[in-house]
C-alpha cells in the first residue's frame, strides 16, 4: 500500500541529514507537520467556490489535529475553525483567527463555551431546544446570538441535531426572543456519499426559504466534513481488497473494515462534485444562500506525517516463512486508527533509503502490552531494518497524530514539528506552538 507522497514528503526523505538531525534533537517519536500544505489545501476548497459561482466558507474541523500551525495557516489563507470547547476556542483566537470566523459545534455545550461564542460573534450550531434557551439568555438585542440550527436527518440513527418537530418549536423560540438570530441550518452525514449531502443541502435550502417567511435572514447551509482523503494508488487499494486474509497480519490479526483509503473523487473535488449535482449550486445562488463546510481530515490531507525510531527487532515465521518484527520508540497511540477498531494501511517508509532485499515487516510499540502494535500486518519493506533506522508514517495529519495520545508509561506525547520554506528551497523547522 504504497503511500502518495507530495513534493515536500520527497524533499524530506532525499535530504540527507534533515530527518536525523531532527530526529537527534527530539530524542524521540515526533511528528511533521507543512501548513504550506493546509493552505494548499484551502485554497482548492475556496477555488471550487469560485468555479461554481457559489459563496461559501469553509470551516476547519479543529478536532482532527491539534497544531497551532494549522490555526494560524487557516487565519492567514481565508478559513474559519469549527471548534467544539473552550480550548478548541481560545486556541483558534490565540491563533488569529478572529471570533467570526469560528463555528462552534457539538452536543449540549458548556454554558462557558456558549458564553465566548456570543461574546466573539461566533456562529453556533444549537443541537437541542433547552441550548437554544441558554444561549438566547447570554444573546442581547443589540448583539444577537448567531444561530444555525443542526437538523436529524431522516432515517439516520444518531443522539446529535434535532427533529422535525423540535425544529418548529425552535422557530417559535425565535420568533420570541431578539436575543438569537437564526442565520441558517446545519448536519452532519457519515460516510463520503456525495449525491446524500446535495439531496439534504437542497432540503436545507428550503427549510431557509421557509424560515425567511417567518422573518428570520437564514442565509447559511452547513453540510459539515466528511470529505474522503486518497491515500494510496487504486490499483493497490483493489489488490489489497481482494486478497487480504490473517495471513497477512502478525499473529493472525484480523479486522472487520478500514478506511478507505483509495478514494477517487478526494477533497474539493468532492465539493465540486457535491455543487454539480442536481443542480445545487444554480439553487444555491438563485436564493442568494451561503454554503459552509467543515472539513478536516481533507484540510490536512499530506500535510503531515509521524516519524519512529527502531530501537529493536526479531525474527519471527509465518506459514514457513520468515518476517521481522520492530520495536520503535513510541506506541499506537499515536496512530489513532486504533479507536475505530482498524489499521492504518499506508506503508511506512523506511529511511535511510537505501538498496536490499525486501522485507515483509510488523511494527510493535515501546510497551508492555501484546496489543499495542502500529503496524500488524506484514508491510513489505524494501530492506531489512536497523536499530537506529527512521519509519515515517505518511499523511498521518488528519485524525492520525494526536486523537489518541497520551504519556502511557509515562513516555512523553510525540512533538510536533513545523517545516518552512525558505528562499534558498531548503526546510527551515520549529517546533509548533500548541
């Protein structure tokens, strides 16, 4: 499952001391983080805006990494912060992101955080009738609290937004109270369906039409994130898929599903994809409705990755044959694919790059737990490691790095690490400020 690498990945792994100078300083596991990837990124959401002759913002889902980089790429490159705590808010304006900018999301908030929101200007997502009553109690008429309403779309089995009927009870509310302003709906799908989030974006439009007839502005259609990432060529995602068995996995290790990881139409294709169909984007326009979404692995697409230190390694035979198996410096925890019971399937690279003969290879943790292991399946190396040698984890951005960090063994949480540009085409690196 060889990783797609960007040209900032290349000119990484073909320096011949950057890596290991960093490496030597941190004195452990750490991650890389680009934002001049993030900002990439952005602009092709915002491009896809222009191209369909939509006014939209995008929103970057804060939750999926931690970095203060990315904060501030998002403050410098036109992008809001979805935020869903007070940390998460405090965060994005420390980082100049300014208060009406942010989007602020999640179930049943705390009182606190609805408190900043209101103060900010931020734009609140209410998933409940008794939130929509607490925050129009911190709202004023001079300053109204800026609303959108989170929908349960039909048929879906999920505890967040609210129903049909709670949905007219809450228009009711606001034709009551000057103190909260309904500037739109929102909700969230799973899965990358495309074709779902127009159909339900077109639903929200007439909801806003609808509201507007009752004297509210409600100009904002939210359609969150799930915008896919392609990780790893098609051909080896298909592969993988058709022959994968416990045989590939150290000790028989099996799993029910993965992300995937192939993914045809990534990112702000996707957007564009989403505006085409059905005509959203001609809807959107005739109504004079903003559009905002709320990607965030998509935002950090190859934007990152996580790097390990081999510090042991054995040998070990499957089915007659033989495979490594490493040690490294740091856990699973730092691979978050975990939580959702899967793998993270894109091959990691082994540097130095150098010739010798393939190795298929399991990766295990610093830990004294069977279970903690990065890698279960057998990637096939391209050499046999060493003690010493670096693994870096491709696009581990999004998700990936720090969902499921903690010091487990009381080892330290893996640093972040900025690479810039600079004139001369050499990195320049920092650590990040979060």
């Amino acid at each position: 499952m060889p990783a797609h690498l960007d040209p900032w990945e290349r000119q990484l792994l073909d320096d011949p001391n950057l890596l290991g100078d960093i490496a030597f300083a941190m004195n452990g596991p750490f991650h890389i983080m680009y934002p001049a990837r993030v900002a990439h990124n952005i602009r092709e959401f915002r491009a896809a805006f222009v191209r369909a002759g939509v006014q939209g913002t995008v929103y970057y889902g804060k939750k999926a990494n931690k970095a203060a980089c990315v904060a501030r790429a998002c403050a410098e490159h036109g992008a809001g912060v979805d935020v869903a705590s007070v940390g998460e808010l405090t965060a994005a304006l420390a980082q100049g992101v300014r208060g009406a900018e942010l989007m602020v999301t999640g179930p049943a908030k705390a009182d606190e955080l609805l408190w900043l929101a209101t103060r900010h200007g931020a734009l609140v997502a209410v998933d409940d009738l008794e939130e929509l009553d607490r925050l129009a109690a911190l709202g004023s008429p001079a300053t109204p609290a800026r609303v959108l309403l989170r929908i349960l779309p039909a048929a879906a089995a999920s505890r967040f937004g609210m129903s049909d009927a709670e949905i007219d009870a809450a228009l009711t509310v606001f034709g009551a109270r000057t103190s909260i302003r309904l500037e739109g709906f929102s909700f969230h799908l799973s899965g990358y369906d495309a074709a779902a989030r127009a159909d339900l974006a077109g639903e929200l439009i007439a909801r806003c039409l609808h509201a507007r007839t009752r004297g509210h502005p409600a100009a904002i259609v939210s359609i969150g994130g799930g915008f896919g990432v392609d990780y790893v060529p098609a051909a080896a995602a298909a592969a993988f898929a058709e022959r994968v068995g416990r045989h590939w996995f150290h000790s028989g290790r099996s799993f029910d599903s993965y992300y995937p990881y192939h993914f045809a139409v990534p990112g702000a294709a996707m957007l564009a994809q989403i505006l085409d169909h059905d005509d959203l984007a001609q809807r959107l326009r005739d109504n004079a409705i903003r559009l905002a979404i709320e990607p965030g692995r998509a935002l950090l697409a190859h934007a990152g990755c996580t790097v390990f230190r081999v510090q042991g390694r054995k040998t070990r035979h499957a089915h007659g044959r033989p495979y490594q198996l490493l040690t490294v410096d740091g856990t699973s925890l730092s691979l978050s694919e975990q939580w959702f019971g899967s793998e993270y399937l894109p091959d990691p690279v082994l540097w130095p790059e150098r010739p010798g003969a393939p190795t298929p290879t399991s990766v295990g943790a610093a830990t004294c737990l069977d279970s903690d292991m990065l890698s279960w399946r057998r990637v096939p190396l391209p050499r046999r490691a060493a003690v010493g040698d670096l693994l870096i984890y491709p696009n581990t951005a999004g998700y990936q790095m720090d969902s499921n960090e903690s010091a487990f063994h009381e080892l330290p949480i893996p640093p972040k690490v900025v690479l810039h540009d600079t004139p001369s085409g050499r990195f320049r690196w920092t650590r990040d400020g979060s």
